[in-house]
C-alpha cells in the first residue's frame, strides 16, 4: 500500500502491522499516525485478525519528541490524529493483537494497551511516561487503564512513571499474557492463526458487547447481548459451529 513508516504484509488471514522507525524506538510520528489509521480502517477482505508489533528492540516510545509541530497544539493532535488511530484500533473489523515485543512507552503503550490482546515478551514493559515531560496520559490511557487494573494501580503508574514489567502487567491483569523472550514470536503467531480461523462475526460482537459493558447498566446489557447474538445465531459460522459438533469434528468457519 506504499506506506513509509510501517510494514504491512499479509499472510494466511493476518494482517501484520508494524511500526518502522525502530532507530527512535518506533516514536510516533504526524505520518506514522496516518499510516496506522488508513491501514486498520482499509483492511483488505480475507483479512481476520490484525498483528501490531514494532520492529526492532521497542514497540513504541509514544509521541515522537523531536516533532515540534505535534506539541504546538497538543488538543489539535489528539483530536485530529492520535483519537482516529485509536478507534481504528478499537473499531477494527477483526480482532487486533499487540505483540509488544520490548518497551512501550508514553501513547506507545496505550496503543497496545487498545488492543483486544496483548501478548508481550517477558523482557518488555509499560512506561505511562507522560508525567517524565508535564504531560498526563492520553491516547486513551486514562479510560482503558483504569478498567482493567483498578484506580490505585492506575494512578501509581501514571503519577511514578515507573515502567511495569509484563509479568506484573499480566498478573495485574493489564494484558492477556506475558510470554519468555524465546517462545513469543511463536505464541504470537499461533493466537493469530487461531483468531484467524475463527467465527469472526462473533468476535466483533465480543468486541461491541465488552466495549459497551462499562457505560451500560445490565438491563441495556442483557438487551445489547440478544441484539449481537440474534445476529451471531443468523451467520453461517453458527450453523457450521453446531453442524461440527454434532458431527464429531472441528469446526471450520469462514468469517461469514
Ligand atoms: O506531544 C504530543 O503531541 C502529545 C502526545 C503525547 C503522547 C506521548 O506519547 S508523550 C510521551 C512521549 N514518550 C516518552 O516520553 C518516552 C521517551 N523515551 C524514553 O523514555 C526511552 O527512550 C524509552 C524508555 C522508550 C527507551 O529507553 P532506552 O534506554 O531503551 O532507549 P533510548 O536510548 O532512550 O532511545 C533509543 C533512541 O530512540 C534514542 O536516540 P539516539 O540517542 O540513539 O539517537 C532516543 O532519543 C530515541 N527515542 C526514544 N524515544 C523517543 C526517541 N526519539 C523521539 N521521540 C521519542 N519518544
């Protein structure tokens, strides 16, 4: 697709992203955030599940610092490019995975942190690094973060500034696992496939449901989840699911 500051290939269904500027640690850049959000919102068909990663030893180091004109009005960025990356991760078509493979720092970490399911190798870790330069967290940092590890942990990250290991992100329950250096790409690569071969029109609904969970109460929930399943119970993935089980054999679904 002819983009500068990621890769992005494709294979078997995956749609590996990677962010390419591995001499400043990945750091986001103006064209970097664009990249990101035209590749995640044109997904082409076929494509099941999305891989971020960096290339390199960082995932990202957030904001690009040396970017002068970002800083000159920081609400103007957020608005206009860090807030259409995010939702492209959160709105994805397919369910995204954040292999973080080493530190992820500042919006770098809350870009994976956005992620439906980091995986991170056991050498990496989480620096809400805004503090470090008078910023606060951002790029969704404040509303994810909080929901996933509770308001104490949150905000002694946020305010210390102190990196979190993966270990202790996976035991805090900020991230699906944390995986030894030595098996990661590996158990990347198999969560991949898997999701990739999955009921993909269930996943979204997962994705819709979860994401709604935290504003509604459970009357609107219990009403939004016969909505998704209505449709889920309509896909030709539900009939195969059920076809494969009374038959005795793995399912095979094909997204539709
Ligand atoms: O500004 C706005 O638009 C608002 C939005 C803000 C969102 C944000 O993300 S604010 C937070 C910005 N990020 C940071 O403050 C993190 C800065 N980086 C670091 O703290 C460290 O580099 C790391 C913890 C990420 C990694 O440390 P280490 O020791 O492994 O590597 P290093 O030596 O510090 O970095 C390697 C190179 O990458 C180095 O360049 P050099 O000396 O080899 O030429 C370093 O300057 C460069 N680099 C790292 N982070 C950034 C960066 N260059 C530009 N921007 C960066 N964010």
């Amino acid at each position: 697709m002819g983009f500068e500051t990621i890769d992005f290939e494709i294979a078997d269904g995956v749609a590996t992203l990677t962010l390419n500027r591995p001499a400043v640690m990945n750091a986001l850049n103006r064209q970097m955030r664009a990249e990101i959000t035209k590749a995640l919102s044109t997904l082409p068909s076929g494509v099941r599940c999305v891989v971020l990663t960096g290339a390199g030893r960082g995932f990202c180091s957030g904001q690009d610092l040396t970017d002068g004109s970002a800083a000159a009005n920081l609400e103007a960025t957020l608005r206009d490019e860090y807030e259409p990356m995010l939702r492209a991760v959160t709105q994805c078509e397919v369910p995204v995975i954040a292999a973080v493979n080493g530190v992820a720092a500042g919006a770098g970490a809350n870009l994976a942190l956005a992620a439906d399911v980091v995986i991170a190798t056991q050498s990496a870790s989480f620096i809400q690094a805004f503090t470090r330069i008078g910023l606060i967290p951002d790029a969704g940092g404040t509303w994810i973060i909080p929901r996933s590890i509770g308001l104490a942990r949150a905000m002694g990250m946020m305010l210390f500034a102190e990196p979190v290991t993966a270990d202790q992100a996976q035991e805090w329950g900020m991230i699906w696992q944390s995986v030894p250096d030595t098996e990661f790409q590996n158990a990347v690569k198999a969560r991949a496939a898997a999701l990739a071969k999955g009921p993909t029109q269930a996943y979204r609904a997962i994705r819709e449901a979860l994401a709604a969970s935290s504003a509604n109460d459970l009357d609107a929930q219990l009403q939004l989840e016969a909505r998704l399943q209505g449709q889920a119970g309509r896909s030709a993935d539900f009939i195969e699911g059920v076809t494969a089980f009374l038959q005795k054999r793995p399912a095979a679904f094909t997204g539709r």
